[in-house]
C-alpha cells in the first residue's frame, strides 16, 4: 500500500480523492486545504474514516509515519514551493498540471526528484483518455498518409480565470495531445489574442475596458486574454492551429489532424462518436481532382476515466519504481516551455518565438 495525501480539495482536488479513496494500493492519510470548510465539506461527503488527518498546514504531514506520496490539486503559482519541499521530504509527488509556470523552474524540479529518485507525475488527464490512446495508434501507423496539418477549437462560456489568461487556462491540453499523436514537439510558435473582460492589473472589474478592438498585440498591452489564436510549427514542417476563448456560448473541445488520406477528429462534446477516422483522397484526372475512397469509420474505444487511469499510473510507478513516460514531470515540463514562448509572442505582438534549449528567440 501507497499511503498518500491529498493537497487541495477544490474542483479538482475532489476529483484526485474520490479516486484515490478508491485505488486498492493506495492509503489516503491526509487532506490538506487552506480553507476549513472544504475540508469539512469533503470529510461528509467521502465518510471520512477518523484517522484521516485534516489540515490546514502542509507541515503537518511530516507527523505522518510512512508516508511516500502526495497529490497538488492548488493554484499553480503554489505549485513550485510546495512540489520543491515535498520532493526535498522524500515524498513522490503528483502534480495539476501545468507543472509551475516557468521552465527553469520546471527542470529543477525534475532534476531533483531524478536526484532523489523521487516519481514527479504531472496530472495531463488527457493523454489517458482512451481517444487519445487510439488516436495516436492510427497517426503513428500511418494511416492518414501523408500529414498536413492540424486544428483545434476548445472554447466555452467560462469560467473565467483571474490569475491566468484563456492561453494558460486552455491550450496545454490541446499542445499535449499534439505532441502525444505526432510524437515531436514545436519548435516554433506564435499566439495572438484579444482582451475584452480583464486588463490592467488581471483583477476582475479593475481597469475593464470597454473597447472591443483591445487587441493583445504589443508588449505595451496588459491583461488576460480572453481569446488567444496559437499556431504550432514542428520539425518536419507540420503546423497545428488551435482556437482558444472563455468567452464564447459555443462550447466545443475539438481536435483534428489531416492527412492525404484522410482526417481524424478527436470530438470530446460528441456522445456517439468522440474517435472518428474520415477517409478520403484525390486522384488527379487530367486537370481536375476528383475525391476518392471516401468511407466514415467510427473507432471503438476503452472503457475507463483518464483520471482513474493516471492515478492508478502514479502508484504503479511508485510500486514499480518506473518513471511514468507518457506523464513525466519532464513532459511536463516541455509543455510550460511551449507555453511560456507563446506568452512571449503574444506580448510582442504576434513575433514567431522559436524554442531551443529553453530560450526563446525571435525569428526574423
């Protein structure tokens, strides 16, 4: 048994417990939260045994006798303190992504639990989806022929975050899926956005502007896009576009690659089909390109949640003393580069940045 604590029982520290509460090899020993009344929310709500410690103090857990791991679900600001003193206490840790919100950061993070031959995981719910499991299998193999070019739409009504923009709030998951199926990662980038609810400081209501053409596209300008358009270039010349808002009635969580063969489409809002594989070509008649072998293939998926999985991954690897690949914390840390390079062309206006060796230059 894996005997672990959970820091943080918000929306999705909720999530990690019930889960955990659940995994046969782990012993959930704790829960720590600032707020008291989360944790009395959530001792009624899971039945809580008494020997459950909760607290309001992270130091609190080192009176725990045994225990090897704990799960952050805090605002990611917390992340880098709170991963750094838990690995330094001998703790395996499993991280909300993103990892921190700086890669130097990141990478120390991962060196020291590599030092102290610690599991770092970063929580990329993600890519332990089933679709994006199976979708990997059919780009690696192939089967979209030759690869052109990929899209994404994640937009939605909100939430609205106050301590990160619409980039940091919803792109990792799109950049991690990418990645995953095409098994590279961007080596350079470009994002534009718009503001329209938050500039200025980043507090709600503080400084709002009313103009709708207050566009991010200077390093004068300040605030949290609500709206961010980010283009992904790959070492082989494959470019991904992505379309981000928190301020749109239409809710999609949408994700496609094209190939000369056809196109698949990861469509998470769609109750029949969220893996779809649209095959097609064209055969050139004289001057005339006329579409070919057209078909709809709706492929089968596993049963299971992501979360489920990648908790269950986090103790295996604890028990195994295996590294977790797919989830690493050094994954995630080459997703906070992404993310950072696109945050320096958002506030330069658009600039491509290209990514090398954790620096980010300007392309002329």
């Amino acid at each position: 048994m894996t005997k672990i604590a959970i820091i943080g029982v918000g929306r999705w520290g909720v999530h990690l417990l019930r889960n955990f509460l659940a995994h046969p090899q782990a012993d959930v020993v704790a829960v720590v939260d600032p707020h008291p009344e989360r944790l009395a929310v959530v001792k009624q709500q899971f039945n809580l045994d008494e020997s459950i410690l909760l607290t309001t103090q992270f130091s609190d857990l080192q009176q725990i006798s045994g225990l090897s791991a704990v799960a952050i679900a805090t605002p990611a600001t917390t992340h880098y303190t709170l991963i750094k003193d838990a690995l330094n206490q001998g703790y395996h840790v499993l991280a909300e992504k993103p990892l921190t919100l700086d890669p130097v950061e990141c990478e120390e993070l991962c060196q020291l639990a590599q030092h102290r031959q610690l599991i770092l995981m970063v929580d990329h719910t993600y890519l332990f989806h089933p679709a994006v499991e199976q979708g990997q299998t059919v780009v690696q193999a192939g089967k979209l022929g030759k690869l052109r070019y990929g899209y994404a739409a994640r937009t939605h009504l909100g939430p609205v975050r106050q301590d990160v923009d619409a980039l940091w709030d919803l792109a990792i998951h799109d950049i991690a899926i990418f990645n995953n199926w095409l098994g590279q990662v961007p080596v350079s980038v470009q994002a534009t956005g718009t503001v329209w609810l938050q500039s200025g400081s980043g507090e709600w209501g503080v400084g709002s502007r009313e103009d709708e053409t207050n566009s991010v596209n200077s390093q004068q300008s300040t605030g949290l896009a609500d709206l961010v358009w980010v283009t992904l270039t790959y070492p082989d010349g494959f470019k991904a576009y992505i379309h981000l808002c928190w301020l749109n009635t239409d809710k999609q969580r949408r994700l496609a690659v094209v190939g000369s063969r056809g196109t698949l489409i990861f469509d998470e809002m769609s109750s029949a089909s969220q893996l779809t594989l649209l095959h097609g070509e064209f055969e050139r008649q004289g001057n005339l390109f006329i579409p070919v072998n057209q078909s709809r293939e709706v492929l089968e998926l596993k049963s299971g949640e992501p979360l489920q999985r990648v908790c269950d991954r986090f103790i295996t690897s604890i028990l195994h003393n295996t590294p977790p690949e797919i989830s690493s914390g050094w994954v995630g840390t080459e997703l906070v580069k992404i993310l950072s390079a696109l945050t320096a062309s958002l506030n330069q206006g658009g600039q491509i940045i290209s990514i090398q060796n954790s620096k980010f230059k300007i392309q002329n």
